[in-house]
C-alpha cells in the first residue's frame, strides 16, 4: 500500500498541474527535496501567472521515527515506545487561491500513514478531504463542489457524506473568530474500518475528481469584474485563512514538529492578506451573506 | 498593587498616544470593552495616519478563573483546584508598525499578574519587555533601544539587562524558521525575587522610558526614501512577524484562551502581510545582513 498509494498521488500531481499549467499559462517551479531523517517530497508552485496569486501541489513521501509529541497528537498515539514510534506518510496537499476574489481559495489533501508494524488495526490509516474558501458566495459553486464529493461517497462503502461534510465543518472552526474557514466540503481521517483496498479506493476516488469539483467553479468566476473594495475583503479573508492555518491546523502543526519542509509546509499560506482592526460589513451586504453562512453552515444538498 | 498597577498602565497609555498622535497626525479610535467574566479594557488603534501602517495601544484589566489549560501553560499553575484558579491581570501592551520600511516595527508589554490569593509567594508576578523588528539594519538604532533598557536595569536590583537580553532573544526564536523575530531588547517575567513595591518600580520605570527608546528612531527613519522591493521585503518580514504571534506567542494564545477580545488580541498583526514561496536575498544585500543577525543575535553594547 505504500507504493500504491504513493504512485497514486505523484500521478495526480501530474494531471493536476498539467491542468494548471493550461489555465494559469505558466509553469511551476518544481523542487524535489529530502528529509534528513528520511524520505521527501516533490514540490510543485505557481505563481506570477494569469489566474492564480499563489498555488502549490506538493506530494510527500516521509518516513522515520515520531516524537512523543508529535505521536501523541494522534488518535491512540499516547506511551508508544520503540518502533511503535516509526511512521510512514505518504500523501498529496494542494491550495489555490486565484486573483479573482469571485473565484474561491480550494484546499484538498489525501493521505495514507503508518505507525508501528502498519498491520494490525490501528496502525494504518488513512485521511483526507477537500474544501472550498470563497470570499463572495455563489450557491451553485458550492452546491456543485459538495455535489461531487456527495456522489463519489454514495459510491464507497467507507464514505458517509453527512458525516464527511459535519466533519469537515468542524475542523475548519476558527474558535477564536466563531466562523469556519470557509463552506466545507468533506473531511475524514483515521480511516481504517474496512479493507486498506477499500480505504485507497475511496480516496483515490476523492483524488482523481479534484479538477471535476474545482474546474468549472473556477472557469465561471476568474474573469469576472471586481472592484477594489471586494479585492481588499478577499484580501481579509486571506487573513482569515492565515489565521486558521497557523493556529489550528493539524497538518502544518505535524509539519512543524517533524521537521518538514518549511516552504512546502507553509506554501499554503496566501501570497498576501490583511488585517484590519474592528472590519465591519454592513448587514445586507455580500460580504455579510458570506459571513453567515460561515457562522451557520448550510445543508447544500437535499438530503 | 492591583490598583497601582491598572492606574500606571492607563496614564502611560494617555502620554504614548498624545506622542503617536503628534507623530501621525491622526487620532486613535478607541475602544472600551467589558469582558463577560470579568473586567474589559481600553483599547487605542491608530490607522490611515501619516506614520503607521497600523499601531495599538491598549490596557486591559481582567479577573475570572482560569481554565485549567489556560493555568497550566504558566509555571506553577498545574493541578490547581479552586480559588487557586481565580485571576487577575492588567497590563499595557503596543505595537506600532510603521509605513516605512526603514523604521522598524516596535512592541511593549508589561503586566502584573495575580492567581489565588496574591499575597503568598508564587501567587503574584510581573512581567514584560520591548523588542524592536527591524526590516533593514540600522547598528545605531538597535544599540539606542538596547541602551534605554540596560540604563534602567542598572537602577534597579531586581532586574538583570544580560538576563533578561538573552531571554528577549530566547522568547521571540521563531523555530520553524530558525530565526528571532527580531533584534530584541528585554523580556522577563515570573519576577517576584524581591518585593512587590521594588518589581513595580522596575516595570514603572520601563513603561515611562518607552517613548525614549523608540521615538528618536522613529525619527530618524520615517521620512526616508525606500524603493518598492524594499517595501515588499518589510511585506514578507511582516508575514514572519504574523507566523511568531500566531504559532509562539504566548500572550496570544492567552487571549485566545481566555476569551479575550479577539480584535484587541489580533491587533498586534500587521495591516498586510505577504508570503513569497522560497523567497531569497542576496549573500550581500541589507536584506541578508538583517537575517544574519535574526539567526545569530549579537550583543549590542559593550559588556
């Protein structure tokens, strides 16, 4: 499964940037890099082109050994010792966020890990999902995202949508701000219910539709005419973003206490983004419908 | 001491703004704020003015009980039960972000805290410090600022410049990045060696010399001409300036903690910020000189 999974991800690298490099005309830098304690990554960067202010496709392969900390930051990873403590990740991560403050910043990530033996349950799972930030509200581009990854769930045994969607809402609360980072989508980890078979499955299912999810919202919203006003509230937006990422999220924490790749870590982050104290927006605005529904997620589908 | 405390803090406000406002021609809108579980604060933000980006002054005075993370994260404070958990704190804190790259950001804290009782040893401390962050090295500057603070140590027993130099380096070490935020100054805290009055007077005297330490730098840099790619270096020092206060700052995550005002918290953040993928400088610009001094802190003064 660690070759599998792995050849999985860096395929769908391939297909994404190709698809990329079409829309935004130009390449990415690449940069291969290795871990001293062991493994690497491949990591793939736009930026200066036509459509996006900054995007990254990174794909990782690391192995080694889990400090305590890091290992009890997982679910059943408190008092391991000895090569309890060794790991395998292996996985794909990609942001995009687009000029356009009509066009919505995509995260999505999928990834296979393994602690101890990787055999008997418990010591292999795998995680994942996709989520959409807007900074203008469109319904039918999230409606349409949600859609994608709703259908593909109906298709695996492993996969529950509601409970994905739920999920995915909850991990992407800013505490501190009482709003999610954006309008969801789906997010799961520690999976390992079924077959590992199954499990891949399902994930490389969720993979391989990421440009079906993302291409058409994009397509509709990256030319589009914007003010000045609505590009300095995505740029506020980016604030929040940075916000989330720094101070809750799970994935740049492990990064930091493995000592990842600082770059390929932190690549996430938006090319700019402001903060502005005591930003207020007026009740019947755009921007407070965005709100809103950041505060209270919807049910996108009928269900 | 409570009272003594909260009643210096807020009169060291007023004499600060007057100078900001002389400074940058435009008026603090301020901000009074009560806290559900005790206290509130008064919080000061200049912005659109001719000098700073953004700067805030705020003092706050709050009471409550902790919670049980939010104790344990300082020392002494874990398996507390009870009244050993009530708080209170006041305390004065600023930082200022200049337009200009060539006029470095600037920070001050200084706060006296109380858990339990406030009278037994270990259940009241002070703490603070000032640090400068500098996008562009400027030797005099950071000697002047680090002069201010050694003059006042040596008047006062209880403080130690070397000491407390080195725990300012210490405190603002951004890990992932193998940098300090910036070129420091003082930092301390836990300070209870001596008496209450003697502690005070220390903080005191630190507090009132601030505008001595930052001002004629100020002056000196603000009207400076500067090219646009020098603006976009402090840019990207502002995206590391953001990365230290929401990934290490304990004062922060404090606030966060504690429900404190999240706009009087985050208004330590920069008005924009900006990550550039493996962006890197010249072996012998400014640019580089300022980072060797961020991975390598130098003693300043003549010891």
């Amino acid at each position: 499964m660690r070759q599998k999974m792995s050849d999985m991800v860096h395929k769908i690298q391939d297909e994404i940037c190709e698809k990329l490099i079409e829309i935004d005309g130009v390449k990415y830098r690449q940069d291969e890099w290795t871990r001293q304690e062991g493994g690497g990554g491949r990591s793939r960067v736009f930026s200066g082109g036509k459509v996006f202010e900054k995007a990254g496709v990174n794909v990782s392969v690391v192995h080694g050994t889990l400090s305590s900390e890091a290992a009890s930051s997982m679910s059943g990873g408190r008092n391991l010792e000895g090569t309890d403590l060794d790991f395998f990740a292996t996985g794909i991560s990609l942001v995009l966020h687009p000029h356009n403050p009509m066009a919505p910043t995509v995260h999505a990530n999928y990834r296979y890990f393994e602690r101890g033996d990787g055999k008997k349950k418990g010591s292999w799972w795998f995680g994942g999902g996709a989520d959409l930030t807007p900074s203008y509200l469109f319904d039918d581009d999230v409606k349409h995202f949600h859609e994608v990854y709703k259908n593909i769930c109906d298709r695996h045994d492993i996969a529950d949508y509601r409970n994905f969607k739920k999920w995915c809402d909850d991990y992407f609360f800013v505490k501190h701000r009482g709003e999610r980072r954006g309008v969801g989508g789906i997010f799961f980890d520690d999976i390992n219910d079924l077959s590992k078979e199954e499990c891949f499955s399902f994930v490389k299912d969720c993979a391989k539709s990421f440009l079906v999810s993302y291409i058409p919202i994009l397509e509709r919203r990256k030319d589009m005419s914007y003010t000045s006003k609505q590009k300095e509230w995505q740029q506020i937006r980016r604030g929040r973003y940075v916000e989330f990422n720094l101070v809750y999220d799970r994935g740049t924490t492990f990064g930091l206490n493995t000592n990842g790749r600082i770059e390929s870590i932190l690549m996430s982050l938006p090319l700019t983004a402001r903060w502005e104290y005591c930003h207020e927006v007026d009740s019947n605005s755009d921007e407070y419908k965005l709100i809103k529904v950041l505060q209270e997620p919807r049910n996108w589908l009928e269900l």
